[in-house]
C-alpha cells in the first residue's frame, strides 16, 4: 500500500527521492527519464499553487464576517430596532 502511494506520487509530480535528488525514478519506466526535481519540491510547488485556493474564499469570509459583527455591534451598542427604525425590513409583513 504505501509503495503504490510513493509510485502516485513519483508519477503524478514527475519526481524521485525526497531528502536528496535522484537520477532514477524507483516505481517508474526508464522511459520517462531522469527526474526533473525530488519530491518534496513537486509536492510544495503543488501545495504552494493549491492553497490560494483556500486563501481568497477565506479572506472574503473574513471580511464579510467582520463587516457583520461590526454592523450587529454598532446596533446593539446604539440601541436601534431594525425593524423600527429601517423601512425596508419589515419582517413582520411577510
């Protein structure tokens, strides 16, 4: 099991070895060539590339969650009633 884990990883980041460069792929055909790069680089370039996926929808999370708290605070601390004082919310109409 975990060497079919090792050979995904060499196949699918092009790489061999993963403390000190290779100049053989260990799982791979010798048809492929030699190794471009060890596997802990290809594996951090992916994971590098891949984490602004989670980075951006975070920020806006963030943003948004801030922007609430600082909306539901200001209410709280004025005293305000947002269904009184704000036309358009008349949550009791519907």
């Amino acid at each position: 099991m975990a060497l079919r884990a090792l050979a995904g990883v060499e196949y699918d980041f092009e790489c061999a070895g993963f403390c000190l460069p290779s100049k053989f792929h260990a799982f791979s055909k010798v048809g492929r060539g030699p190794p471009g790069q060890t596997c802990v680089t290809g594996i951090n370039s992916f994971l590098e590339t891949a984490s602004y996926i989670a980075y951006y929808p975070g920020l806006l999370f963030t943003v948004l969650a801030l922007a609430g708290f600082i909306v539901s605070f200001y209410l709280l601390v004025t005293g305000r009633d947002i269904q009184r004082d704000v036309p358009f919310f008349k949550l009791s109409e519907y």
